[in-house]
C-alpha cells in the first residue's frame, strides 16, 4: 500500500516538474497600451478670453467687412498663389475669417461703449482722401517689413477712415508662440516715429470663438479733427 502512495507522488511531481518547465520556456505575452496622440494646441493652451457672438457681421457704407480689402484683395500681404512667399510669413485673411473677425467685432461692441464707437468708425465714417490711403500704405509696409517668421497668423487688410484705423488677425494655432504673437507685432509696429505722430490710442483685443483665437485691433488718429 505505501509502494502504491510514493510511486503515485513520484507521479504527480514528475507532472508538476514537466508543466514548470513548459511555462518556463513558453513567450509571455503581456497587453500594452499606446500613448492615444495629442495635439500640439491641445495642452497648456493659452487662456482665452470671452467669447463673444453675434447675429450678423458689421459692414462699412461701402459693402467692406472689417479685414477686407477696399480694393478687392490683400495689397501689402503676400498673394495666396505665391506659396514661396507665404511660406515665409504670414497670410491674408480668408473668407471665412473676415466673417469671423466682424461678428467678434460686433459682439465686443454689443457689451462695451467703446468697443461701439471704434466698429461705428471704421464701418460707416468716410475715409479722409489726404489721410486714409497714406496710412493703409503705411501700416501694410510695416506688417510687411516685418511679415519674416510669422507664419502662424492669417492677417487681414489695413482699414482707415477719417479718425480709426483697423487691423485683425487669426492665429492658426491657440498656443501663442513666435509664429503668431500678434500683440508683439503690433507693439514693433506702434514704436515707429510715423506711427506714434500720427495716433495717440491703440486698443488690441484677445477673444474667441469655436473656431479658436481672435484678434481685433484699433488705431485712433491724433487730431482727427
């Protein structure tokens, strides 16, 4: 009887010895995980400001959105057809963007007097024939002299009436960096010796849609009177 127990022992280890070596050598295959990928303006966004809505898009006397040309395009920024010079700074507005940029003007207006009066001046006051052009001109060389690097921004046509001139820009991305900081590019701009004898204010607004960032930016002319 006890022959029976240890020879059925030695049977139960010699099994247990065979299935250990097996697990041994047999690859094991544990389940990982890939990193889900992320957008580079995704994280550490910057913050943005409110945002703002409106039921339609301002437009000047002339049928011009703010940002649009009043001569039909983009005169001092790089053509859309010359992907070289595009590629080197930044681009003029798009459509779609000129519509953006108006309604988040409109919106501003809707909460803040002053914001008001800026949209009602650079949409129905009458340019000045001796002023107005000269300045646009001005104001596009200026981005232009500086348009090197910037290549994350889409920046619409300079605007002027008698007493405002208006500038805007879209950002690509909502992560600020050298590519598209567009309140340092106006700074650069509002440092000229021309500029600063020729206005007195500037106010620059940061905003947003669900599109992303928006900027909108008025020049009051010195003695607009």
């Amino acid at each position: 009887m006890n022959r029976k127990i240890g020879i059925a022992i030695a049977l139960v280890l010699a099994c247990v010895i065979v299935v250990g070596i097996y697990v041994q050598q047999t690859p094991r295959h544990t389940a990982t995980s890939q990193p889900t990928p992320t957008r580079a303006d995704a994280g550490g966004a910057s913050p943005r400001m409110g945002t703002h809505s409106a039921s339609a898009p301002g437009r000047a006397d002339d049928g011009k959105q703010i940002g649009e040309s009043s001569d039909g395009g983009n005169a001092h920024l790089a053509p859309p057809g010359e992907a070289a010079v595009a590629a080197l700074g930044p681009a003029p507005l798009s459509a779609e963007n000129i519509g953006r940029v108006a309604k988040f003007a409109e919106g501003l207006a809707a909460g803040d007097e002053r914001q008001k009066e800026f949209l009602h001046l650079a949409t129905h006051e009458e340019l000045d024939p001796g002023w107005s052009p000269q300045m646009q001109d001005a104001l596009g060389r200026a981005l232009r002299e500086r348009q090197g690097g910037r290549t994350g921004l889409e920046i619409g046509e300079p605007r002027c009436t008698r007493s405002i001139c208006t500038i805007s820009a879209v950002p690509y991305r909502n992560v600020l960096d050298d590519t598209n900081d567009w309140q340092a590019l106006m700074v650069e701009v509002m440092n000229e010796p021309w500029f600063q004898e020729h206005f007195f204010d500037a106010s620059t607004t940061m905003g947003s849609d669900d599109r992303g960032l928006i900027y909108l930016t008025y020049f009051v002319r010195k003695n607009a009177d």
